[in-house]
C-alpha cells in the first residue's frame, strides 16, 4: 500500500520486474533445444515456397482461412489429421489465422490438382459453386519479385532454419527452377500455355499451397492428387472458399 500512492516509484519497480523477469522465462524456451518440438519429416519451404507465403500473407489470406487442425472429431473428419506444434517450426510467424470465413488449409496440399487452384484464384466460384471468396486476377498478371530471396532465405538461416550457405547463395535459380516445373504441370493438367507464365506470383502461391501440410500426412492422403485425373477435379462441400 506504501507503493499506492507513489505512482513514479511503483512504475519503476515495475518494468525492473519485466526487464528481469521476461528474460528469466523467455530465454530458458529458446535456448534449450530440448523445449522446442521438432518432427524429423518437417523441412523448411523451398524458395519459391518462402516467396508463395508471402503473397499469402501480403493478400491476407489468414484473415479468412485458418492453418490449424484442432484435435476434435469433426475438424480430424472435415479437414484431416489434428495440427502437430512441430509442423510450425519453421513458420515466422506462424500462419494458425483467427476465423474461417473458408475452410482451414493447414492440409490443404495435395489434396487437389494444381490445375485446380489455378482456376479456384482466378474464379473461386468454377471450383466452388456459392463461394464468397474474391478473385485474385492480377497474380496471373504480376511477376514475382526474386530480389530478395536469397537474403529471406539468408535470415531464415540464421534464425535456425536448416538451409545450407550453398542453397541460401543459390535459392533464386532454385525457384526459378521450381516454377518452371509446376508451370509445365499445370500445361498437362490443362492451362492453356501463356509466355511468361513461370514468373507470375500465381506460381509461387500454388506452390505453397500444396506444400502445406504435407511433411505428415498419414496413410495415402498425400497420393490422393497424383490418383487424379484432369477431368475428375469435382469439388465437395468442403472445398476452400
């Protein structure tokens, strides 16, 4: 009570509590390994991935779509298998979102074909009949950006990522190389070919989508896209909206 009336003093007393006592209980979580939960399967996001994540972010997406599967029945029946804290290791920060105006994506990739984000980004409403979701023509339309990729990749190291010197030095022609593969993906699956089409943003952001959660899936859930076909790419009720 001798503190209540001397605001200035009891002030004081109180960030010296929080300059000592934050440190106390942060470092211990950070600098014992042991504290932080790893999953041997969980590898970082390749270039091209790190660049899809941000435009994921940049879009803000998390606003509408969550990136966690909480263990109850019906999220493990609706979405798949419940979220692991290891999954997240890598994420800075973390995508987990606050709502679900759509559906969660945390197990999202591989569950459809490329062709079919391709067509759900530009009409959301060709692939999910009574979505609400907005289209996002002009990632069809703006090239990505590679400037800073090798020094993201460069920062992810350093924050503890497992990436080599050799990929941080070489990680814009490994996106590029990444993107040309998906870009002739999605020609098989379908998209008509467009010049220029391995150097639009909508690339980098399919990538990232289908790497989502895909370090553990169980059973043959990851195969389910590679047993699809172009023309078997019909959407249940639980697609992303």
């Amino acid at each position: 009570r001798a503190l209540e009336g001397k605001p200035l003093a009891f002030g004081l007393l109180t960030l010296i509590a929080v300059i000592i006592g934050g440190p106390v209980q942060y470092i211990p979580l950070v600098a014992v390994k042991s504290n932080i939960p790893t999953i041997p399967s969980v590898k970082p996001y390749t270039p091209l991935e790190l660049e899809g994540r941000d435009i994921y972010v940049s879009e803000g997406c998390y606003n509408c779509h969550s990136q966690m599967i909480r263990p109850f029945r019906e999220e493990v029946v609706r979405y798949g298998e419940y979220s692991k804290p290891g999954e997240f290791i890598y994420d800075r920060p973390f995508q987990f979102g606050s709502k679900r105006t759509g559906p969660d994506l945390h197990r999202v990739g591989g569950k459809y074909l490329d062709f079919w984000h391709y067509r759900h980004m530009l009409d959301p409403r060709s692939t999910s009949p009574g979505s609400i979701m907005p289209p996002y023509p002009w990632l069809y339309e703006k090239d990505l950006d590679l400037s800073l990729t090798n020094r993201k990749i460069e920062a992810f190291r350093k924050l503890g990522a497992p990436y080599t010197k050799d990929e941080a030095s070489s990680a814009v022609d490994s996106a590029k190389k990444q993107a040309e593969e998906l870009t002739q993906a999605l020609y098989k699956q379908g998209v008509k070919e467009t010049p220029g089409l391995e150097r639009k943003q909508i690339i980098a952001l399919i990538a990232y989508l289908q790497r989502l959660g895909t370090d553990v899936k169980v059973g043959g859930a990851s195969q389910v896209a590679a047993t699809r076909t172009k023309g078997d790419d019909s959407i249940e009720e639980e697609e992303e909206a």
